[in-house]
C-alpha cells in the first residue's frame, strides 16, 4: 500500500511539460471557477532532513546558512500569492493547507502574513478549514495559541510513532513524551480538530509496538488519524541503508498485518475510513485532502509545488532560490506544465475515487472486472447494488492492484 499523493514532488517524477508564459498565465479556454478552489502552501523548511523523506525540502544550512532566506521566501509566496488572483480571478478559497517540510517552523508572525495577504486577495468561505502541518517538537503551548488566532483552524502533528527506536530510525527529531503534550495544548489552544499522522513499516517495528503507537494516540483528544506505509525511496538515507543490507524493506504481509490492526482499533473508537489512508471521527474528515480526492482545482504555493486548474497541472522551479528570483522578477515562479487529455481526466477521476469511501459509479468501470472483484469480496455489496463501486477492507489492502485492473480494460 502506497502513501497518499504529496502536493510536491522531486523532479525525477515530474513529466515532461510545456514552458509556462512568463506571466503564467492560462491556456485559452481554460478557467477556474468551475469546481471548489484550494490553496496549498509549501513551507520547504526542515529542522533536519528525516532519513525516509524525499519530499522537497531542505535545513537552513542546506541553503547556506542564510536565515533571511525565511523572510524572502515569504516576500515571494505573497508575491505568487497576488499574481495567483490575476490569474484565475475572483475565487472564494475553500480549503487552505501549509504543508512542507515544518510550516511551524517559521515565526508565527510570518505566517499571519501569509494569511492576511491570502485574505486580502481571494475571498475565504464561511467555513473555510485551514490546516498546518507540525512537529511535535517545533511548536509550544503559546505558539499554539498565535497560530490560533491567525485564524488556523486544524493542525496534523506529524508523530509517525511513539516507540524510541522506530523514530531514531526514521531520524525524527521528537521523543513520545512531546505527543500527549502538545496535542493537548493544541487542544487547549482551541484548535476545532486535530489529526496525527502514522507511519507503518519501519525496518525492526513488531506489530506489537505498532499496536502500542496506535492505542495511546486513541488516549489522545484527535478526531483525524492518518496512517502511511513507509516507503524506501531511492535517493535517501534509508533508502542507501537498505540497499546496503544495514536494515531491511518492510515485509509487505507484517504491513498488511498491521493495516488490519490499525483499522480495527480506529472503528472500535469511533473513526470511520474515508480514504484507504486515512480515518475520522464524524466531522474529522479533512476538506482539503477531499478536495484532492475529489479532483478539484487548486493553486500549490512555492517551492516545487504543484497547481491543477481545469485540467491543466504545473509545478514549481523546486529550489527556493530560483523560486524567490522568479518572483523578485515578477514572472511566474511555474517551471512547465501539462494539459490532461479527456482519457488522463478520466484515469485521475479513477486513481482518487477508488480510495475513497464515497467509491465510483458503476458506469465508470468495466463490468466484468467490477464482477470479479465483488466475487473476490474485494467490493462492498451493498454499496455495488446501489451502482457504486466501493472497497472492502481487503479490497483497500490492494487498492494499487484494483486500479491497475480497471485501468487496463
């Protein structure tokens, strides 16, 4: 099982796009507007690179030690952040999410400023969901409480695990102390939801310990709760570990295990899946997440992010550096792009309905494949009577081997 899509990517996975105009401007005939509109904000900022991430981001002394960086980088997301509302107009944002990296890392001074030019260009929903992603390590009870009253209305504290040597492993930064504290400071600085991450398949985790990490996060005042397969990228530490024998992949059946762990424990405490990945208690769900799922148009702020309005996808010159010059210059920070054919639209329509709980039409699959896979018990029968096209729990546990089944017909 795969981790969700992330909002940026590193460029080996990037395809081969056209350039985007310098004043980034639209394909003709394309508009925003038609479906719900989202900002991604990317704050690429690491205390220290975790050994399993190949996410784009990067430590201060990675970028030469320049902490002013900080603030230019800022100057540049307001800069894109103007030159996103001429471009796709008078939008009302619903969703807004700063994801990195560690957003919380940058003062919360700077990220009021972010908001407050957010506010000044677009329109925000009533109820408008606005997440930060955090360490547990990188906020304090009065951080908390400034992100709070900048108007962040959820936070998703990255805890991956509480047991000591599973997170020396994956070379994060907090111990299984902070956890409980922090949530509950979240909590006390009036956060209306709280989501922790998981992560399961760590070289030397027994299903025991995963046990152990889910059941005290459930001790916890959450209402969201994700939880990833760790995946051995290449080009990281880990990944350099395990091709050199020092630890070993993940058995894909011990992580099937835990999965079946994982998912029972949740249900017994009131949260329900709504993603292969992801579960909540009633309301908990995340917005903005669906929004991906869902296909919807949104606008990825800085570096190395990606963007997706009316069928056409681009991305970010991935080093802030270039990211903040573009800007400074007042072109479009955007590096190529693409425009989806009807059957990549399609595809796309398929890869994110099939995780979710909502499912697909039944006219949106082949017949005959949909029959074996209910055969097989990998479809909800009930849900497949009413013409919907939903997983099973052991259809979840294969959902990438589903896909390519309904895909190559």
């Amino acid at each position: 099982m795969d981790r969700a899509d992330s909002e940026v990517v590193m460029p080996g996975d990037l395809p081969v796009g056209e350039p985007v105009p310098r004043d980034g401007s639209l394909p003709a005939g394309v508009t925003a507007g038609k479906r719900p509109f989202a900002l991604y904000i990317h704050i690429p900022f690491c205390s220290r690179r975790c050994g399993y991430c190949d996410f784009n981001t990067y430590t201060i002394a990675e970028l030469g030690g320049d902490e002013s960086i900080e603030k230019r980088y800022v100057d540049a997301l307001i800069a894109e952040i103007a030159m996103a509302r001429v471009i796709v107009g008078d939008q009302q944002v619903e969703t807004i999410f700063f994801g990195g990296g560690t957003p919380t890392l940058l003062p919360s001074s700077e990220i009021t400023r972010i908001l407050n030019a957010v506010r000044l260009h677009f329109r925000l929903s009533d109820d408008v969901e606005i997440t930060t992603e955090a360490n547990p390590d990188s906020v304090t009870a009065g951080s908390l409480g400034e992100l709070r009253a900048a108007g962040i209305n959820r936070i998703s504290f990255g805890v991956q695990s509480t047991t000591t040597h599973v997170l020396k492993t994956l070379d994060r930064t907090h111990n299984p102390e902070q956890v409980p504290v922090v949530v509950q400071a979240a909590r006390d600085a009036g956060f209306s939801h709280i989501s922790v991450d998981l992560i399961y398949g760590t070289p030397g985790e027994t299903i025991e310990e995963w046990r152990d990490s889910v059941l005290s996060l459930l001790t916890l005042p959450i209402d969201h709760i994700s939880a990833y397969s760790l995946i051995v990228e290449e080009g990281t530490k880990l990944g350099a570990q395990v091709r050199r024998g020092v630890l070993a992949m993940p058995d894909e059946d011990l992580n099937a295990d835990k999965y079946i762990v994982a998912d029972d424990l949740f249900t017994s405490a009131g949260f329900s899946w709504y993603e292969v990945s992801n579960w909540a208690k009633p309301g908990g769900a995340c917005k903005h997440n669906e929004m991906y799922w869902m296909n919807n148009d949104w606008w990825g702020l800085g570096a190395g992010a990606h963007s997706h309005v009316d069928g056409v996808r681009w991305w970010n010159r991935k080093l802030p550096a270039a990211y903040i010059k573009e800007l400074q210059e007042g072109a479009s920070p955007a590096l190529a792009r693409e425009i989806l054919t009807d059957d990549e639209r399609a595809f796309e329509e398929l890869m994110l309905g099939i995780r979710t709980r909502a499912g697909l039409p039944l006219s949106a699959v082949s017949q005959s494949v949909a029959e074996q896979a209910l055969e097989d018990g990998n479809l909800d029968p009930g849900q497949y009577a009413l013409g919907r096209v939903v997983l099973t729990r052991s259809g979840r546990l294969i959902a990438d081997a589903l896909l390519r089944a309904f895909s190559d017909v």
